[in-house]
C-alpha cells in the first residue's frame, strides 16, 4: 500500500504525518491527561504516607536567583532528580536519612524545569537546607578552594554582587524542601 | 513490482556528467549553506576545544561571565547542530533534491533569502549565548525571537524543496526525497513542540515535551537527513545502485512509526510515570528495526566494492559514519534498559553517545557529501585529496579516542556513584585522567575540522568560474 507514496507526494504526506503523530500525541498530550500527579501540586499531612509538606511558588527573590540558575547554564551539570535508585536516595540523605525520591507533583511551578541530565557535579534536588550562606560565598567564589578536587567553574560575579548571591542562595535553599524530610527541622537557613 | 525498474531508472546511478550536460544548477543556494556551514564547523571547533579545557582546568577564562562553562556550552551544541550540521545537510539537500526531481531547484532567490536568515539567526545566537540569554531547555536555548527566526526559514527551505519536488521530471521518488519531505514535515511538528508548545506547560508535563524534541531532534531531524545524505551519496560515491528499494522503505516508515514514542527515555528513573517508562522503553528497542533495514542495505550496497574505500575519501566518511550510526543505535535502545540505564544515565558516557550519533555519523555523511558535491557545485577539482585523506583519520581516530574514553570513564563513573560509601568527588576527580584524553582527542579532531575546512576554502578559491565547461571532473573518485 504504501508503494503508492513512491509516487504520490500528496499521499507520501498524509502517511508521514499520520504515523508520526500517533505516537506523537500519545506520548505527548496524553499522558498529562491521565497522571494528575503533573499538574497537582504536592502536599501530605499524614506522615503514615511519607514526608509532610505543601508545595508553594517560589517568591520573587527566589525566582531571581532560579532565573541566575538559568542564565549560568548550572543545570549541564547539575541535575534536579533523586531518581528511584536506590543509591541516589543514599547518596543525596542526610546523616543517615535516605532523600525521598522526586514526584512530579514538586514540580508543578518549574519554568523552564530544571530535571538535567547530565550530572558532572552531585544532582541539587535536595540541597536545600543542607549549606549555608557562608559556605555558598565560598563556593561560588572558587569552588576547588573548598573542595579539593572540584571542576565546578568559580562564580565570582555571583559572589561579589550582594542582590544575586541573596537570591541565588534563596533559590538553591528551597530545593526539595516542599517535603520535610530531615528530622527535627535540621536545615541551615 | 511494476516499479522497481522505473525507480531504478530515476534512480541516481546515472552518471554525474551526462546529467550535467542535460541541465545547469545554478546552486547559489546550496553553496552559500554548505560554505557558511564549513565556517561554523571551524569557529564551533574552537568553542568546543574550550569546554573540554575547562574539565582539566575549571578556573580557565573562568573570571569572564561570558566564557563561563555554562554559556559556552549551549554555544557549542546549538553552533555545532544548527550552524554546522543542519546548515551543511540543508546545503546538500539544495544539491540533491533538484538532480534528483531532474528540474532546477524552484527558486534560488527563496534560498538565497534562507541561507542569509539562517546565517542571521546563527549570529544572532552566539550573541544571545554569551550574554545568557537562555531559555533553559536543552538543544531550544535560543530565545523566543530566533526561534521565529528558525521557523519562517524552515518553512521557506521547506516550500522550496516541496515545490522543485511537485514539479519534478521523474515520477518516482527516490528513497532520498522521501527522507528530505519526511525531514521537513516532522521537524517543523518537534521543533513546534519543544519551542513553543514547551512555553505553554510546566514541570514533567513541560520536560516530557522537552525531550520529546530533544530526542527527535537527533531522530527525527539529523537522522532522516543524515540517511537522506547516505542513501543518495553511498550509491552516487561508489557508483554502485542500491542494493535494495523494498529495504529502504521498511526503513523509512518504521522510522516514522517509532521515533516519536522514545522521548521519555531520558526521563527513565525519574519522576514520570512509570507506564510512560514502559512504553519509552519497548519503542527504543524497536528503533533497532529502522537501524538495520538501513545499515543492511548501505552494506549490501558495497558488497564488492568495498576496495574503493582505499582512494575514496567520501566513501571512507560515508561507510565509517554507516558503522557508527549502526553502535549508536544499537546503544541507544541498550540505554533504555533498566539495568544499564541505571549505570550510564547522567554520567560522561552520554556525551560519548550523543557525538558518536552527531559526529560520528551524521556529520561524516555530511563531511562526505560535502566532498563529493563541492568540486561538482564549484566545477572544479578537490585541492588537495592527501588533505582530506588526513581530515578523515584525524576525525576517526580523534572521534574514536573521545567516545571511547567517555564510554570507559563513564561506566566507571555509574558505578562509583551507584556505592554511595564513595563521597561525589572522589568519582570528579577519578575521572580527571579521562578528560585530559578528551581533550587531547578534541585536539585531533580539530585538526580533522582545519584541513577539512582548508581544503573547502582552498578547492573553491582556486575554483575555475562555475562555468559550464564540459568538464566532466571525475573528482574526488
């Protein structure tokens, strides 16, 4: 049958497009149909189903330092994902607390969203809470100062200027924090 | 099969100066792509040399906002796909599509507008980049604006090769131009989607459109053109008809059918549903039918011919970019199993895949159409044959040098960080010894770029006018 679009370019059209868009709509507007979880943001009070918490919007000083995040390129190396893998939910815990592993329904207010795929520094997806200011100014200053070893590129432009270390800081602190997950609040600010 | 021997017929194993005698190309079009495109390919050459001199050394050029790692980077990927590749595989379908139909292409002054919009959008990015303005979606990072830009030309490429095909002489349509239509349709509905349907959505909903494009973009954009390339110049090259037209089309509707479905493997363990996992998984495996009704055929194709690779330059690019779209399709649908995504995912082998799909193949066909069409479009002879003897092997052995080592460096990266008793920057500086390889191997495959890139700007410098000098050049064969 198809033998015809050998000829018929009107035809060869019309089947290019069609089987291509079965599995383009399928795969595309569909699945968001069917798993509310994309579209309704997380809460949970009931600790018998995991961690509490209640997603919120970022404010606007967050969205300034997540529009920094953007603009840097730190999401080619760093990811926003504790995968369901047993070792990223070790690897990304906290003094012997596993990272609960990443739901869609956190990430409802991301954009662009920020999943990465290429991890050259540890994935970020819950690293709020875990430094705090100091160490951030030390680290975008010149990362390998204060970890040996280190490629993260140095951000001095975002550690001498006041307004953007504050809101880059304030961006990286809410980080996987719409669920409570370290015990007795143990968060830096 | 009524038709096998009509298509044989249109079919390009004609030879080049018989057809040349029959009609005159103009191809202003097709020259101002391919030349602005080998450009790119040399300037990006440089910009990628950087970002793998900042694995070694991360404080170089680190002071200066603009040439941080993270502005540089989407300047090489966007430099590299839309300013070299898609550029050089537009140029070669402004060759092909006319010879092909038998007529001249339907208006050179619609390409001559493209090639220059093209160049504009192109310009308009380094710019952007540098400054970072970045919308933060991988391979869409060009601002809202360019990417109008990026459509109005693709609709206007698009027009001209639909048109010079609605008007062609020969009824039959050979395997290439299915592959050309089949490349504009599709990717005007990917780019859409990841461009602009992307703007309209958040969180898993916008990255499960995100890498719907992203991997179509290498699936449904480079890899149609790239066979489109292949198909024509693998028989044109070794002056060898097809070995199969049947193949050919199993191949090209099953790529239709399957390629769309495998975006959400990038998304394999992470937070999207799980159903969706499922069905991104069996469809990666089925690309390896696509793959091998191809790979089968272009190899069928040399069956005894395969003694002109020797003093062949185009064919070495051609059949050296066939195996190697053939290993990374085959680790494509590999890296869609749990076991081995859990290993690879995130880690340096994934680059070591994407340029052994982008480089690798798709832009050794291109170099390799490149070779072939630019003596014909200039009516000249290649300058220098030892030259590109040497931009082949340094682009193999430092292509297999980078993806190799990544490979390596990557699975043992996995693994690493699957213990996670390791602390993160033991598996940072485990690796260090890999990318300084890189590095050197980013070196050898520049050097690939340079006498590739002198040889173009050398052979058309000392063209001899684009006259129509009954000179039928047995170049470059």
């Amino acid at each position: 049958m198809l033998q015809k679009a050998d000829y018929n370019a009107a035809f060869f059209v019309a089947a290019a497009l069609g089987l291509f868009f079965i599995g383009g709509l399928l795969t595309t507007v569909v699945p968001p149909l069917i798993d509310s979880s994309w579209s309704k943001p997380f809460e949970n009070s009931d600790p018998a189903n995991g961690p509490v918490g209640k997603l919120r919007q970022l404010n606007e000083q967050e969205l300034q330092g997540r529009a920094i995040y953007v603009r840097e390129g730190c999401w080619y190396c760093h990811t926003q994902q504790v995968r369901t893998i047993l070792a990223d939910t070790k690897r990304y815990g906290w003094r012997g607390v596993d990272a609960p592993i990443s739901t869609p329904d956190e990430f409802v207010y991301d954009s662009p969203h920020m999943f990465g795929t290429k991890r050259t520094g540890p994935d970020l997806a819950r690293v709020g809470g875990k430094y705090n200011d100091q160490w951030h100014r030390a680290h975008f200053r010149n990362p390998a100062d204060l970890v040996p070893g280190s490629i993260m590129p140095p951000f001095p432009w975002i550690a001498n200027n006041e307004a953007e270390f504050k809101a880059m800081v304030a961006y990286l602190q809410t980080l996987g924090r719409a669920k409570d997950w370290r015990p007795d609040n143990d968060y830096e600010k | 099969m009524q038709n096998e021997s009509t298509i044989a017929a249109a079919e390009i194993p004609v030879s080049e100066s018989a057809k040349r005698t029959e009609m005159i190309h103009e191809d202003t079009t097709a020259k101002l792509f391919l030349l602005s495109s080998v450009t790119y390919f040399f300037i990006v050459g440089i910009i990628a040399l950087l970002i793998a001199a900042k694995f070694v050394m991360p404080s170089f050029l680190g002071t200066i906002p603009q040439l941080t790692y993270g502005r540089l980077r989407p300047l090489h990927v966007n430099g590299m796909l839309f300013g070299w590749l898609l550029a050089c595989d537009m140029a070669l379908m402004y060759y092909v599509v006319p010879r092909l139909c038998g007529v001249k292409l339907w208006s050179e002054k619609l390409g001559i507008a493209t090639g220059v919009l093209w160049n504009v959008i192109i310009l308009s990015a380094v710019v952007s980049f540098l400054m970072g303005w970045n919308q933060g979606w991988e391979y869409a990072e060009l601002p809202l604006i360019l990417d109008v830009g990026v459509v109005l030309a693709w609709v206007m490429f698009g027009a001209n090769v639909f048109m010079t095909i609605a008007n062609r002489k020969y009824q039959a349509m050979y395997v290439t131009l299915w592959y050309a239509m089949g490349t504009i349709l599709w990717t005007a509905f990917v780019y859409l989607t990841g461009n602009f349907a992307t703007l309209f959505t958040t969180g898993v909903n916008q990255a499960n459109l995100n890498w719907m494009y992203v991997h179509n973009a290498v699936g449904l954009i480079f890899t149609p053109v790239g066979l489109a390339i292949a198909y024509y110049f693998i028989p044109k090259a070794s002056n060898t008809p097809l070995y199969s037209h049947k193949l050919s089309m199993i191949g090209f509707w099953s790529l239709a059918f399957v390629y769309v479905w495998t975006g959400a493997h990038h998304m394999l363990h992470g937070p999207i549903s799980q159903w969706l996992q499922t069905i991104t998984i069996v469809f990666s495996v089925m690309l390896l039918i696509p793959v091998w009704a191809a790979v089968y055929n272009f190899f069928a194709t040399m069956k005894g011919q395969w003694h002109q690779l020797r003093d062949n330059v185009s064919l070495k690019f051609l059949m050296s970019g066939v195996v190697f779209y053939l290993l990374t399709c085959f680790q494509g649908p590999m890296h869609s199993l749990h076991v081995v995504n859990a290993i690879v995912s995130k880690t340096d082998w994934i680059p070591g895949h994407a340029h052994m799909a982008v480089l690798g193949a798709f832009s050794f066909f291109a170099i390799a159409g490149t070779y072939y069409a630019l003596p014909r479009l200039f009516n000249t002879e290649l300058y220098s044959d030892a030259l590109a003897n040497w931009s082949f092997w340094l682009l193999l052995i430092g292509g297999l040098g980078f993806f190799v080592t990544l490979w390596l460096g990557g699975f043992w990266q996995g693994w690493q960080w699957n213990n996670p008793a390791i602390p993160f920057i033991d598996t940072v500086v485990a690796l260090q010894p890999v990318w300084a390889v890189r590095l050197g191997s980013g070196f050898l495959m520049f050097g690939g770029i340079v006498a590739f890139g002198y040889n173009v700007l050398a052979t058309v410098l000392g063209a001899k006018g684009s006259g129509v000098e009954a000179n039928p050049a047995e170049v470059a064969a």
